[in-house]
C-alpha cells in the first residue's frame, strides 16, 4: 500500500479551466486561513452561487506541460475518497497558471470554520480538559475517516491536528491535506520553509524504514488521541533523533524482543536504554477502555498496531451513537 496508489478505478476527472484570471473569476478571495504543505488556503466566495469555500492553490512540479496525468488521476481519486463524511469534500477543481506561467491547481473545498488544533488551544488557554464525550466523537470520527481510506488503499502520512478539520457547531471532523504526494513530491520543509512538524511521526518512518503501510497513520491517529486528554502533544521533538528519544524516554527504548527487526532498520543507532512508563502517567485523565485502545495504537511494532476498522469496534466507543456518524 503508498500513498493515493489506486486499487480502484478512481472517478471521472473534473473538468478544468484553463488561465488562471477566467478560473479565479469565479471566486472571490476573502482572506487567507492557512497554510498546508503545498500551499496557501483562502476562504472564497463563488460568485454565482453565494457560496463559502476554501480555495487550495497548489503549484505543479516545475517543468511539466499542463497537469501531469499521475496528478490527474490523484485529484480524481482524492474526489472520490471526499465523498466520505470524514474526508474534506473536494467541490471542484480549477486549472491556471501563474505570473512566470508555472501550473497551478486551485483545488475548491468545502469550507471548514475551524481545525483541531485551534480547538485544542481554545481549552488548553482556558486551561479547561476537553470533555471525555467530545473526546470520543472525535475520535470516532477520526477512526472512521483513517478506516475509509486506508480501505481504498490510501495512506494519509501527516495525519495531525492542524489538518483534522472541525465544524464547531456540530462537532464533525473531517480529514484534509489527502495525498497528492505520488506527483506533488512531498517537501521536507513547507513552501514557506516551516519545518514539518514530527510529532506525529510514526517510529518506522523516524528509523527509516521504507516499507511502510497504513500502522503510520494509526501511530498518529494514537498520538492525536493524547493531546486530546492532555492538550498537549505527546511526542514535541524538533528533529528525526529527538524525535525518536522523546518517543524511547516515554514508551521505553525498544529491542528486538519488543519489536523484532528493530535494529535492522537504517537508521538504528545504540540509543541510551529507558523503561517505558505507564500510559496512565503519561496521558492522565483517560478511562480504562481509552487506556486500552491508545496502548494498541501506540505499540512499536507496526503489524501488532490495531487498525482503524478493528478500533472503531473497540469498547472505548460502545457509548457512541454509531448512527449518526
Ligand atoms: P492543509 O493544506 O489542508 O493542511 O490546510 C492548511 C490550513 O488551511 C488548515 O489547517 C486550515 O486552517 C486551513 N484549511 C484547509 N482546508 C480548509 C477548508 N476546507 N476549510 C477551511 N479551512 C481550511
């Protein structure tokens, strides 16, 4: 399994318009709400309909004529996977070029009003817990999203908090920034030279592994789950090692016994030995069963990771009305 590799035949492409100026004459810009990976975000009206939007500008790789078919058929998988309630609906999709004549894609969602990490830091200013019902919608929703892609084949890589994004009313959470990284080259840093963050790194991607498959997002996914008891990231490191060492002081430096292959990966070291602590002293505040499911998603070895379709039947959720979600 990679990353938005097909194993289905994705939808009918979108169509496109060509010259940026006749495309963004259908929307009018309001303001900038963000930045992903590839670019810029704005919130936009369509003009014929009266309609709140988010626009995605996202420039092509240099030196290709038009959007390059692999592109093509990652929008049109991305379309396909965004008809799920948990994934950002993909409304439209508009071709341009910019002042030098570079491709631009400016790909039209619908519009979000917030994004779970503006929701964290609303309750950790307030110094408030989130409450344990909203914790588990949440999740629930995040598990049925990662489920849904993971069972097209897709891998998402850099699920976190800043591209879950909420509607505050009703507490939906939808899944953003998809893919498009066969085509669109995943940068280390952002276009705007922020370092990507880490925190949400699975252990096998930090040690190199080339190898892997959808346990990384489950990785996240359990990292995700901490900050939503403690508000805090569980894993902050600020480069590959520290990363891994803020990973090894907490759940204990693994071994082959733990995670067999461990030390064949490239990018092994001998690194100083910690035991782990208990999850109950790391992430305080969660029930038994939330214990239970977050040790699962947080286990070293990535085939003994549970998978988001087994997790969405795990007892932390028996309280969750499944229905509505
Ligand atoms: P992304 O490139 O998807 O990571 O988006 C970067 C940021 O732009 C997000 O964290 C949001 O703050 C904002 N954003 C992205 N997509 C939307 C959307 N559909 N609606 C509202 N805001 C968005």
């Amino acid at each position: 399994m990679a990353t938005l590799q097909h194993q289905q035949k994705p939808a009918a492409p979108m169509t496109t318009t060509s010259g940026g100026a006749r495309a963004m004459d259908l929307y009018e810009k309001l303001e900038k709400v963000g930045e992903g990976t590839y670019g810029k975000v704005y919130k936009a009206r369509e003009k014929a309909t009266g309609r709140i939007v988010a626009l995605k500008k996202t420039r092509l790789p240099e030196d290709d004529e038009g959007v390059p078919p692999t592109a093509m058929r990652e929008v049109s998988l991305l379309r396909m996977l965004s008809q799920d309630p948990h994934v950002v609906r993909l409304l439209d999709l508009k071709q341009g070029q910019n002042k030098e004549g570079q491709t631009i894609l400016y790909l039209v969602f619908e519009y979000m009003d917030t994004d779970l990490k503006k929701f964290i830091r609303g309750y950790r200013a307030n110094h408030e817990k989130i409450p344990a019902h909203i914790v588990k919608i949440l999740m629930y929703q995040l598990c049925k999203g990662v489920s849904f892609i993971h069972g097209h084949g897709v891998l998402h890589r850099d699920l976190k908090p800043h591209n879950l994004l909420m509607d505050r009313k009703t507490t939906a959470l939808k899944i953003a920034d998809l893919g498009l990284s066969r085509s669109f080259t995943v940068p280390l840093k952002k276009y705007t030279h922020e370092i990507l963050t880490l925190w949400y790194r699975a252990p096998e991607v930090l040690l190199g592994a080339t190898h892997y498959s959808t346990p990384v997002d489950i990785w996240s996914v359990g990292c995700i789950f901490a900050e939503l008891i403690t508000n805090t990231a569980l894993f902050p490191g600020d480069s590959e090692v520290q990363q891994l060492m803020h990973i090894f002081k907490l759940l204990g430096t693994p071994n082959e016994e733990v995670w067999p292959g461990v030390s064949k990966l490239p990018n092994w070291h001998v690194y100083p030995q910690w035991k782990p602590s208990k999850l109950e002293t790391l992430v305080p505040g969660l029930d038994a069963d939330g214990y239970d499911l977050l040790e699962k998603m947080l286990q070293y070895e990535p085939m003994k990771r549970i998978s988001a379709k087994k997790a969405l039947e795990h007892p932390y959720f028996n309280g969750v009305n499944k229905e509505q979600y």
